[in-house]
C-alpha cells in the first residue's frame, strides 16, 4: 500500500474522483494552475504529492507548503493581526515579497485609496523530505489503475522526514526575518503542521512561548491539523497559536547564552569605567 495520502490536493481515497483525469491534467487545486514541483529527469511529469504517511503510528505528513493555503483559512486566522485596518479599507495578498532578512511567502495587506495602511507577513513551512517519494508515488497510481510511465513502483527506494534540519532552518530564518517586522513594529505568522510544532516543542526550548498568544507580539505561529471527512479527502483546521518575539525566538534557538556573554562584557565594560567623577549631576 503507497504512503502518498494525498495527490494533486485530492484524497488517495477520495469518491468519485477521475483519476486519469486528474494525473493528465497535472493540476494543483489550491493554486489553479498545474503544479510547480516538477520531476529534474522529467520537466514535463509534476509529481503533485502533497501529503504522506509516516512515523509511528503513521500520520498524515503534508510535504507541500501549498497545500496549506486550502479554502485560504489561514490568511483569514491572521487577519486580526492588521490592528491598523478599519472598515472600508481593501485587503490584498501578495506573494513573494522580499524584505530585509530574505523574502516572505505571503503579505496581507490593508489599503485605502491605494495606500498600505497595514500588512501581516505569512510564512509556510513544511516538511522536508530525504530520498525520494517517487517510487510511493507510483505505488498508489498503480493501486488507483493509473497507467504510469514507468515501474518505479517496484523500487525499494524509499524516503525519510527531515524533521532537525528543518526545524532548526526555520527558526534561524525567523529569527532573521521577525527582527525586520519588530523594527518597524508589525506582524510575522509562521504556519505550520501541528505535527511540526509538537516536534519542534519537544526538541527546542518553547515554553516561554505565549499560549493564548499576544496580538501585540511580532511573531505567532500558528499550527494546524489535516483531518479525513467524509468523503475521503482531507481538511485542514486550526490546532494551535502561540506567540512571541525576537528575543524569544532567540531562546528558541539556544542564543540567549551568547547574549548573556555580551551582556556580560557590556557590564565589565562600564564597572571598569563608573568613579566618582562619571556620577550624573543635574546642571
């Protein structure tokens, strides 16, 4: 049995779906467009995997950041992060924009009379995935009667979850990012599977993360899970927020004991210099 869950954003178990169809056509359902992660060997085959089982007990994974803007539920869980948006003003999102730090996946903005009034950076994280999900891939057309360009489904060739160093990617690239949203004091959500989140709680320092969150911190997270309804395809749904800063992401990462080394040596510095003669006296 293929551990590809989920293909083109439908259900490997879905009802009434044509599969042929959906294969040929090659499209992803959350962007209308065919989907971008193509085959290196193979430009024209997209491989449209989006969500895998592992671990133990095997779970849902999703692997595809796309997949998470389904029905684009989180953009409306962060809309009221744009504290400065009022009635009448237009909401926009815009992909891709690049900022100081690197770029960020989405931006809401609120505008009026086609000025930004505010704006909430989205970051999407996955997981990241080593070898290769192709040969699953395979696997389940073989199981859905899909004709296939190949037998890969007979490889041993399997794959694994890059849960370390994509923990530890993301939180560096936040913790470069938020600083540029703090600075000019607006908000920065990283979204997440709930998964991922209960992953990197347990292996990086977390509980001084906000839990109810803070509208006023600058970077929240919010986490949800991917659930099978009825028939067969799967839906996401908020399972957690939490909220924090710079400095917190920070002590996330274990950096908050090189900032107590300069702490240190800032104290040192001035102790060294303080005498009678450096006391404040009013003029």
């Amino acid at each position: 049995m293929s551990k590809v869950v989920e293909i083109f954003g439908k259900g490997a178990h879905a009802v009434d779906v044509n599969w042929p169809e959906v294969i040929t056509a090659q499209q992803c359902i959350f962007l209308n467009k065919k989907c971008y992660k193509i085959r290196k060997s193979d430009p024209a085959t997209a491989i449209g995997t989006c969500t895998v089982l592992y671990g133990k007990p095997q779970e849902p994974i999703i692997i595809c950041p796309t997949r998470l803007i389904e029905r684009r539920q989180i953009f409306i869980d962060c809309l009221h992060l744009l504290t400065m948006h009022e009635p009448g003003n237009e909401l926009h999102l815009v992909p891709e924009v690049t900022v100081p730090g690197g770029s960020i996946d989405y931006v809401i903005v609120s505008a009026k009379d086609g000025k930004v009034c505010d704006f909430v950076g989205i970051e999407l994280q996955t997981l990241d995935t080593t070898g290769t999900v192709w040969p699953e891939r395979q696997r389940l057309l073989a199981e859905l009667g899909v004709p296939r360009k190949d037998d890969a489904e007979h490889s041993e060739k399997t794959f694994g979850m890059n849960w370390k160093m994509t923990a530890k990617t993301i939180l560096v690239q936040m913790h470069h990012k938020v600083q540029t949203f703090e600075y000019v004091n607006r908000k920065l959500v990283l979204v997440i599977q709930d998964k991922f989140l209960a992953y990197m709680t347990g292996k990086f320092k977390f509980d001084h993360l906000k839990n109810p969150p803070l509208v006023g911190d600058s970077l929240h997270m919010h986490a949800y899970k991917m659930s099978q309804v009825d028939n067969g395809d799967f839906k996401l749904s908020l399972a957690a927020r939490l909220s924090t800063d710079a400095l917190g992401i920070a002590t996330c990462l274990g950096l908050q004991a090189e900032a107590r080394i300069e702490l240190e040596q800032i104290i040192m510095a001035l102790q060294a210099k303080i005498s009678p003669a450096t006391l404040f006296r009013p003029v």
